[in-house]
C-alpha cells in the first residue's frame, strides 16, 4: 500500500484514502485533491429527516457528496463499492449545514470489484443480496455466501433485498461438522474441514 502511494504521489494522481483516521490527517492539513473508496450510500443527516449521499469507507466512516439527492450519473452505483476523485475538505460550500468531512467537485464513480480472499481479517463495509441458509444468515457478494456471525435469520423485510453492512471478514469452519453415531446414522453437517466466509461484529444492515 505504501509502495502504491508513494507511486501516485510522485505521478501527481490523487491520495488514496480508504480509512477514517486517513481522512482526519487530510483534512487537518486543508483541502486537497484525493481519491476515496467506500459503498455509495444514501445516509441520515441526523435532522428533520433529511438524507443525503456519502461514501461509506469499511471502518463507518462517512464522507459526503451532497445533502440531498446523489450527483447526477451517480444514481445507477447505489449499493456498490466505488473509487470517486475529488477535492476533500470540511465543509460543503453548498450547504455549511452538511457536515464534515465533505468531497467536493466530485468525478464519474468508477466501480470496484472486492476479492474477498484479499480482505480476510480486515474490517470491511460489503454490499450483496441478504438469504436465509440452514447455517444461518448470510449475505451473498457476488453469489459469495458470507455468513453474518451470531445471526440466524434475516426478517421477511431484508430477506432477498440488497443490503450493506459492516464487520470483520474471517475465513473459518462456521458450519458444524457432521457426525456419525454408533447406528451409523449421519447428523447434519458439513464434512471435512471445510470453512466459510464469517462477518464477525457485524453491524446493523442498510437496504437498498
């Protein structure tokens, strides 16, 4: 990641920020030039019911678009993890109601595929299609099944709706392991050391 950075730096391409605590350095520093990654989301301001259109980066973090409704040609990636370019800063010249922190002047989203193998035990913000299976509740990525830990089921309101929500990925034998008894008779199971994709410490879903 280092070696990447440094890399865009020198060929005068925006700075990566994919963290919360990346974004806070930033913007201590004054407006900048950046390029952000995280789930285009529609999200409460916290007042009177309004909802405006942020980048939600896999720790939670929220960085704003606008206030309202999301940029024009920007409707289409809902629910989809993108790279978007802009000028990080503050505040929205817009609206000084909107708050921090805020991408301004905001290029064509550009959708980005996850490998999943890539970000075991990272914490993630993953978007798929939410089921219900005899292991418990999972969330489907691209036909993927991640099983949501400690869940068992999705309510009838989520269930086969687009959702995203947050967590860490692990890989690990989530289904019990099948058993054989002195009859011979084979409980339910899985056999072999099989594993699963987990999120662990998931947080509430938003759906789409």
């Amino acid at each position: 990641m280092l070696t990447l950075l440094v890399a865009a730096v020198l060929n005068g391409d925006p700075r990566m920020l994919t963290t919360g605590p990346m974004v806070e350095a930033q913007l201590k520093t004054g407006p900048a030039q950046v390029s952000i990654s995280g789930t285009l989301e529609r999200r409460s301001l916290g007042r009177k019911g309004a909802i405006g259109t942020a980048l939600l980066l896999d720790d939670g973090t929220a960085v704003w678009l606008t206030s309202d409704a999301p940029p024009a040609g920007f409707e289409l990636l809902l629910g989809k993890f993108v790279r978007v370019d802009g000028t990080l800063q503050s505040y929205s010249a817009a609206s000084q109601s909107l708050m921090a922190p805020h991408l301004a002047s905001p290029a064509k989203p550009i959708e980005v595929k996850r490998d999943l193998s890539a970000l075991i035990d990272q914490t993630v913000r993953l978007v798929g299609t939410a089921e219900n299976a005899k292991g418990g509740a999972v969330v489907l990525v691209d036909g993927t099944p991640v099983y949501v830990a400690k869940k068992d089921s999705w309510p009838d309101t989520l269930r086969t709706k687009r959702i995203s929500l947050g967590g860490k990925l692990t890989r690990a034998q989530y289904l019990p392991q099948a058993t054989v008894n002195a009859k011979g008779e084979i409980s339910q199971g899985t056999t072999g050391a099989s594993t699963d994709y987990v999120l662990r410490d998931a947080t509430e879903p938003t759906a789409f």
